[in-house]
C-alpha cells in the first residue's frame, strides 16, 4: 500500500497533525533509558575556562530548566570588532567528569533556550589535550527553545571512532553576536539509535507510517553518518517540521515513479537512458526525476580557444544497477573532414559529499542530504548502484585556437557490462571567434600552498588554476594574503621574481600582488608615529626598489601589480577617523611612490559608499556582495567617472549546496554591474579535517566543512584532493570556467560596440540594427535583472529559501544561455564587418 494511502487508513486527513504534535512531543519529552546524562547543573556548575570572562558570565540559574529544577545561564556581550577583534567567542569549557568514552553513541543533544532571535551558538568538542584537536558545530537559532542532535559520527569525522574514548571536554560559545545575547543549557546526553528528525522515537503510529520510508532510512544507513538537526521544543512548530518532511519523501517517490515510467515507455530495450544535461545542473542521487531540458543529444557552442563542458547522466530504471560501465569517446568530424580530436575530449566523475544540515543552511532553506561538487578522475569504468538512482559523468571538450570554424559531430559510446550499449550524439560548433588566451576580467585570488603532512606534496600547480581561467596566486605569485613576504620578516625582503611573474603573465595570469598590507601591522606601525611609519614603508621600498620597477615596467608587468591590503577595513564616521587616517599614510605613500609605474593599491574597506571614502588614495575598492551600495552599479560608474577610481567586489557565500549557477554567474554579475574585477579570498582551503583525500566512489567520505567556526559548506574551498594529493575540481569551479569564458565574449561583444560606434555612419541598415542588439547585450539591459537575484540570494540580499533561491537559479541559466547565443551570433556579424 502506497505511502499516502497508508496515511489516510492509519490516521485519517484531519487526525494526521494532531498525530504527529503528539508524537514530536513523546520524542522531545521522554527520555531514552540507554541515554547517558553529561550535565543537567542541578549541582551547580564547573568551568574549566571561561572564553572572553570580561564579556561573559556563566552560573547555574534555576529562571528556566528543562529536566529538572536548573540550567547553564550564559550572558555575552555584544560584538565590537573595535574592542575585541575578530576572535570574540565568548563562552565556557566544561570538564567531562563521567562517560568520556563516546564511541558507542550516535548523538551528542542539548536543551536550549535563547531570549533574542537568530544567535549563532557553537558547540565545539576536544578531543584531547591539544588545542588544535578538536571539532565543532555551530547552528544560528530561533529565539525560543530547542533541542539540538549532534551526530557523533559526523562531528567527529569519518573512521574517528576509536578516538572518542578519551573526550576532554565541551565548550558552548556565542559567536561573534551583534546584541548583548542569554541562551540557557540543560539537559546534555549521549544517545544511541536512529532518531527521525522531526518524528520522535515513540508511536506505534508513526512505526507504521514510516514502513514506507525503509528505502530513505537504509539510505542514510549506507552512508554511515545520521544527520545533526534542531527539534524545537514548541509542538506547533515540530508539526510543522514534520509534515515538510513526509512531504519531501512524497516528491521523492513521485520523481523516481516518474524516472521509472519514463525508461519503460522509450527505453525498455536496454533497461537504462543516458541524456545531457548542462553543467550547471545540480543532479540529485535519487529522486531525480527528467527535467524537460535534459536532452537525448549533446550540443556545445563553442569559440575557438574555449573549453566547455556539459554532464552526461546516466539512468537506470529504479531497482537495476548498472556495473561496469565503459565509455568510448569519438573524434568529432566536420563535414569536410576536418576533426576535434577524441584526445580534445575528457571524461570524469561528478562526485558527491553529504552535507549534515548546519544553521546557515537552515536558514536558507537548504536540506541536508548528497550534493554533487566533486569531480573525480575517470576510472575506466563506473558502476550505478543504490542508494544512486542516477550518475552524471562530466564530458569538457577543449578547442585549440586555430581550429577551423564548422560543425563536429560524433557519438559517444556506452557500454555497461552484460546490457546493451547506449549511444548518446553529440555536436560541437566551433564559431569563427577566438576566445583571448587568457582571462579577460581582472582579478586577485587568495591561493594558499597547503602541504599534505602524508606525502610532503603542495598544490603548488599554476597551471591547474590557469585551466580554470583564474589566476593562480600563489605565495611566489601574488597571493592577496601572503603570510611569506620578507615585509613581516626582519632579516629578509623577498621581492616576487619577475621572470616567473613573466612565464605566467604571458600563460594567462592578468593580476598579481606584490605584498599584503595587514592592518595589524600597519596599526602597529601608526602607532610608533612617523618613524614607525616610515620604518614600515622602507621595507616595501627595499623590496620594490626604482631598479626593480624599472624591470618590471621593461617585462610589461608593472600595470598587473597591485599593493593589497587593510582586509575588510572599516572607515564610516568619527568612530573609524583613525583608520582612515592610517589608510592615507600608508596608501598615499605607496600610492605616491609607485602609481607612477602603473602600479596599483587596492583594499576591502568595509564602508566604501562613506562620506569622502572616495577621495583616500585608493585605486580599487572591493566591497563585500552583501554589504551596502554593491548592487548600485551607477555607484561603480560614478566612482570610475567622477573619482578615477575602480570598483571591485567580493563575495565569501560560496556553498556547495548553492545551485552551481551561481559559480557560472559571478563573472556575468561582475559585468552586469560595471565592476572592474573581482576578488575571492581563498580557493584551495581550508577543508577540515586537514590532509583528507577523496576515494574512488561517487558517494564520497569527504568532510565538506570549511571556516567551521561560522558553520560553511565549502566556502573558501573550491578544491579537493585525490589520494596522491593531486587537485580535484569541484562543480562549482568547473562553472567558474564556464563563466570567465562567458565575461570574455560579452567584453569582446563590448569592444566591438566601441569600434563600430565610431564608423557607425558607413554602416548599412542590418548592420546598424545588429549594432543596437548588442549594444543592449552589453550594456546589460535585458539581462541583468535576471542574473542577479541568484546572487542576492546566495548572500542574502534577497529573503532566504530554498525555492526562491532554485527558481532564481534556473532563470539566471536559462537567461545565460540565451544571451550567450545571441553574443556569439552578433559578434561573429560585427567582427566581419571591417
């Protein structure tokens, strides 16, 4: 009997809710005879360390309990970066008197109550006596009260059980809260078993209910790792939470009905159907379905030069599995002969981490479960197993740059051991357009040299990024944040090497900086007054001395450079008149002593719209995507028009559980908004737990934190690694090529404008009509408004939600694509006419 069918007999419509209020209540209520109590402070309290003790106070309370007569009362402060920096966690470290030993349970949980809305409160594990060994958690909650479930296996890491038998001890912090903040804790247990989020333990009602859900339950089971979620404690709420979930098990069900129906009517000869879908496509495990703009042909559009990639997804009906499956990729041939080579094809895996939910995903509406992101080397062969309905495989096709324009066809060949082979067409159009050889958007890239502890290997791989269409700036080529320069080093000075700088200009790179300003040690230096000041600026000065410019403007270098610094520096008001006043002396003589080679200075002044901001000497401003005036382009052209200076941006809401649109969309809003470049603050870390390496399967165990203070999924983390420690890219990194490709034929689309304004006069009247065409495209008048909602979005300009945040993705790709067809179509026209 059907799941719904099962509803109805067991509950009936109208006593559907009141059955589950009564059963997240059981589970909310009752506590689990194989629980172990940690801390319910009905004898008071005992820190270890108070975190922050002049902004924190902590003392058993008896205002609000939930077992019991009494809680943990915690009382913060308000966050003041001026005052407490960026490392402000106030909190407590309790000691673990009893049960150190964890490895038998399956959940860490706590009561909590908060007396204001949206905190952010970490949980955070030592695991033993060193500081750097340790986890944690961080959920940002609703005023109220909850329990919180914290997977044991998920916090601690995969195959990390034998290393929670001796935990130290459990901290809870506020983290970083813009309002004085109370949260009350009670209640702290170790539990085994599955829990049902939002379902309780108990009710035999709901047992039944969930018979239907065995296949969603193994596949939790199979991926080892149950899931972290918050039950609030308030009954209205949980049904609420409840009935979302069943429903969400109901589109499931439906989808894979659906992907069964689908093979059965068109391909029940071979059992399973291979279509393309774009890359930018987010392809979900199971419950897929056929979105009506996957196709039973391939086809790229390509310029010459560009490397473009598409997924090729495999889908066996529901219940087959398909082993061993080969894929043979062609020649592609034009009509007169001419061909793309196979070896101009790859092929490789997109692969999948599980996300455990967290409170920023929470709050966008994101579900926990398998996200693609991954891209793992090709095999040879793949099998498609449960708990995978479907697999996509990555197809990318690079032409050289002069490839003759034409049509390429061929068909790709599938071969799954002991069924039918499957042919998948697939067509490539090489336009007449080359695309540049490098990236034509300006940029700047945080790009560590993370060395794995195993194998002593780094990622120092240039080229790497440069296939990517980024630049690679590394600590030797320009890192925006470069802890090795010789500046903070007293007995060294240590100037970039400008024949390396040449090799890599020349292979793509377009932006580099020569050293970071950090505030600290320009504050330092302020402080010591004007020798302070110039102490600190003669160390630039012997590094990047007139010889040494004088090199660098005779490579053709100097207009690449740029002094990066004073990171997120605030400036608005009487209260931030002293940063300002360092940003001129240290600016201003940089500014003074090097503009004249053509070199640059650049910050991420947090308040760039204040009063007079625009008159410092600064060149570039780089505000933060979600911070105020960034969506205002008239201030990007005012500020280059009227102040001569050039307006960046950035943006650190990179999840993996973003559509990976909204990677293929940074470029397109960088020139939608008139932005002269953009910057991002690391691409290759940090990944916790460090050193961790990707397998062989799709269903990766890949721990897809990062910045795990602020609980984020991959930002600051677009690369992976595979066991010999090689870079892997991700999906959303695959889709930042697709758009820097993107930015070069809008800008190229731009030039052309330029050029036939000036001959406009000699133009027929197509021609002209062609003219105005592109002159819309690229001034961004027709498509601008559809790009930027999957931005604000993704950094919160807009309300959060899970369906805003997919419809607005959808409609920025289909809106991508679209205008990228038109671009090509009109510069091919507009670059033929002399």
């Amino acid at each position: 009997m059907g799941l719904q069918a099962n509803l109805a007999r067991v509950l009936g419509t109208a006593a559907l809710c009141a059955a589950l209020i009564g059963v997240a209540g059981q589970g909310a209520s009752a506590e689990d005879d194989e629980s172990v109590l940690l801390y319910d402070f009905e004898e008071g309290v005992s820190f270890s360390k108070v975190w922050s003790p002049d902004d924190t106070v902590a003392v058993q309370s008896k205002d609000w309990a939930a077992s019991g007569q009494a809680s943990l009362r915690i009382d913060v402060n308000a966050w003041n970066r001026n005052v407490h920096g960026d490392s402000y966690y106030p909190g407590v470290s309790l000691s673990l008197p009893r049960q150190r030993d964890w490895s038998a349970h399956d959940y860490l949980t706590l009561d909590v109550r908060l007396l204001q809305d949206s905190t952010g409160f970490d949980v955070l594990v030592q695991r033993s006596g060193s500081r750097s060994d340790r986890v944690s958690r961080t959920f940002r909650l609703p005023a109220g009260e909850s329990r919180l479930w914290l997977s044991i296996p998920k916090l601690l890491g995969s195959g990390e059980r034998a290393r929670t038998r001796e935990i130290a001890s459990v901290e809870f912090h506020l983290t970083r809260v813009p309002h004085a903040a109370t949260v009350f804790v009670d209640n702290v247990r170790l539990r085994r078993g599955e829990v049902i989020p939002g379902g309780g333990r108990a009710g035999a009602v709901v047992d039944e209910v969930m018979a239907e859900l065995q296949e969603e339950r193994a596949a939790v089971a199979t991926a080892g790792q149950p899931t972290d979620y918050l039950d609030p404690l308030d009954r209205g709420v949980q049904r609420s939470r409840s009935l979302d979930d069943l429903m969400e098990t109901l589109r499931r069900k439906k989808a894979t009905q659906a992907l069964a129906s689908f093979i059965e009517a068109r391909h029940a000869d071979t059992g399973y159907a291979v279509l393309a879908a774009d890359a930018q496509e987010r392809i979900q495990i199971r419950g897929q379905g056929i979105p009506s703009r996957w196709q039973a042909s391939a086809s790229l559009d390509m310029m010459r030069g560009e490397t473009r990639s598409f997924q090729m997804v495999l889908l066996p009906r529901p219940g087959m599995e398909l082993r061993k499956v080969h894929v043979v990729l062609p020649d592609l041939i034009a009509a007169g002969g001419e061909r793309i080579a196979s070896g101009r094809l790859t092929l490789e895996v997109v692969g999948y981490v599980h996300l455990p939910g967290s409170a920023y995903m929470t709050a966008f509406g994101a579900p926990a479960g398998w996200y693609p992101d991954p891209v793992l080397e090709w095999p040879g062969a793949v099998d498609v197993v449960a708990p995978r309905e479907v697999q996509p495989l990555l197809v990318t096709v690079s032409v050289p740059r002069d490839h003759a324009p034409g049509v390429y066809a061929g068909t790709i060949l599938v071969q799954p051991e002991g069924a039918a082979a499957f042919e998948l067409p697939l067509s490539v159009r090489v336009r007449s357009i080359a695309a540049p050889p490098g990236a034509r958007l300006p940029h700047l890239l945080g790009i560590g040299q993370k060395e794995n502890p195993q194998t002593g290997k780094t990622d120092r791989d240039p080229e790497f990024f440069l296939s990517y269409r980024l630049n690679p700036n590394y600590h030797g080529l320009g890192n925006i944040y470069d802890r090795r320069q010789g500046i903070y080093d007293q007995t060294a000075n240590t100037p970039l090497d400008i024949t390396t700088l040449k090799r890599y200009v020349d292979a793509g790179m377009n932006r580099f900086n020569l050293v970071e300003i950090m505030h600290r040690q320009v504050e330092a230096a302020c402080e010591g007054g004007e020798e302070g000041v110039q102490r600190y600026l003669d160390r630039i000065f012997s590094m990047y001395t007139d010889d040494y410019m004088a090199a660098l403007v005779a490579a053709g270098l100097a207009d690449k450079a740029v002094f990066y610094g004073l990171d997120e520096y605030p400036l608005k008001g009487d209260a931030h008149a002293r940063e300002r006043e360092r940003l001129t002396r240290v600016f201003g003589a940089l500014r003074e002593r090097y503009g004249k080679y053509g070199v640059k200075v650049a910050t991420t002044a947090d308040d760039w719209v204040a009063d007079g901001a625009l008159d410092l000497p600064v060149d570039i401003w780089i505000p933060n995507a979600s911070r105020e005036g960034v969506t205002d382009n008239g201030l990007a052209r005012m500020a280059r028009e009227e102040k001569n200076a050039e307006i960046w941006w950035y943006t650190i809401a990179w999840e993996i559980w973003s559509p990976p649109a909204f990677s293929r969309a940074i470029p397109w809003a960088t020139f939608g908004q008139g932005f002269g470049g953009w910057l991002y603050y690391n691409l290759n870390g940090p990944w916790q737990p460090e050193g961790q390496t990707l397998g062989k399967d799709p269903l990766t165990d890949w721990q897809a934190v990062s910045t795990g203070a602020f609980a984020r999924h991959g930002s600051g983390s677009l690369v992976y690694h595979d066991a010999d420690h090689r870079m892997r890219p991700s999906l959303r990194l695959v889709n930042i090529r697709e758009g820097m490709f993107d930015y070069d034929l809008l800008a190229m689309l731009a030039d052309d404008v330029a050029r036939l304004d000036r001959r406009r006069a000699a133009l027929t009247f197509a021609q002209r009509a062609d003219l105005e065409r592109a002159r819309d495209i690229a001034q961004a008048r027709n498509w601008q408004a559809m790009i930027w909602p999957t931005i604000a979005v993704s950094v919160g300009q807009l309300p959060p939600g899970w369906a805003l945040q997919e419809n607005a993705a959808e409609l920025a790709a289909s809106a991508m694509d679209a205008v990228r067809t038109q671009s090509l179509d009109l510069l091919e026209r507009l670059q033929n006419i002399q």
